[in-house]
C-alpha cells in the first residue's frame, strides 16, 4: 500500500483528463486515494451543471469510482466538521482529511484550506499541479506508464501521450512542462 495518502475534493474530480491521471496514479499504487459521499455527490452534480456529463454519465461516474475504489471512501467524520475553522463550505473536505488521516488534501481552493486551520492536523494542500509534479519526481517512470496506459485507452478519438499532456496543460502546467521534459 502507498505511504502517501490524499483526499481529493471535488474540484479535481471534475475535469477529465486530471482526473484520469490522478485515479490511475492511485491504482498503480502511487498513493493511497480517499473521499467521501460528498465531494462525490459535489462530483455527480457539478459534471451535470457544468453540461460535462448527463445525469445518468455522471451518476455512473461516480458509482465507478465508488466501486473501483471502495477503500477510498470516508465517512463517520460528521461529528467534527463544526470544529473546523476553514471555510465554512469546504468544512466537511478538511474534517474528511482529519479523519482519514491523510497526508494532504489535493484542490484548486487552496485558499479555502489556510495553514492556519490545518496546522494541528499536519496536512498539506496541493493543487493538481503540485500533487503531479510530486508523483513525477517521486516516480517517474511510474508516471510515464501511467501516460502512456492513458493515451492507449482514450480510442475515441485514438490519443497519443502528447495529447493526453496537452489536455492536462490547463489543469497541470508545470507537470506537462516536466514530462516534456523527460521524453525529449
């Protein structure tokens, strides 16, 4: 089992490609993934807000991710998210974290996570980006299977790495800036 344990909230679970690298990362045993019920169903109503997914698409998601990942879901933190000093509407990510234990939370919030309401607990927040570049530097021929494995099951259109980097672009700059790097 990975050392590193990350929660993931909603907000990387949203975009695609992100979220295609991030759960394959998890399951090559990278790290060890954790949410809850919430920040799935923040997932499931998001994509159909966002026009991403239909409700069926999203809802089917979501019971993948469930089921592929049973030991990633979190729950019996509810007594706690009160004492949570963070953002009051991303109280139940942080209280999931505590409970769980992880290392760090990884968002695009980051501002809704302050040093000062996690310092008691000893976890970091990291964006896609960062969480990326660190799962690179830590493996990173690991991480190049993992691209390469992605572009090989993306047939619809048929993808190559390079377009699997160049859909990550936006969520993970400087990861597709390092892995250029690296296949040069």
């Amino acid at each position: 089992m990975a050392a590193l344990v990350a929660l993931l909230d909603a907000n990387v679970l949203i975009p695609a490609a992100p979220r295609d690298t991030l759960l394959r990362a998890a399951d090559a045993g990278l790290f060890r993934v954790t949410w809850s019920d919430r920040i799935l169903l923040e997932v499931e109503s998001n994509l159909v807000e966002q026009h991403l997914a239909s409700p069926e698409a999203a809802a089917t998601l979501c019971r993948q991710m469930r089921r592929y990942f049973p030991e990633a879901l979190v729950s019996g933190f509810d007594n706690i998210i009160d004492s949570m000093t963070n953002h009051e509407g991303d109280r139940h990510v942080l209280a999931a974290a505590v409970h769980a234990r992880v290392d760090l939370i990884v968002t695009e919030n980051d501002k809704d996570f302050p040093a000062s309401s996690r310092a008691d607990f000893g976890i970091e927040v990291a964006s896609i980006d960062a969480f990326l570049v660190r799962l690179m530097t830590l493996s990173p021929d690991l991480m190049l299977t993992i691209l390469r494995e992605q572009a090989a099951d993306l047939t619809d259109p048929p993808l190559s790495v390079y377009d699997v980097l160049a859909n990550l672009r936006r969520s993970a700059p400087r990861f597709v800036e390092h892995v250029m790097a690296v296949l040069a």
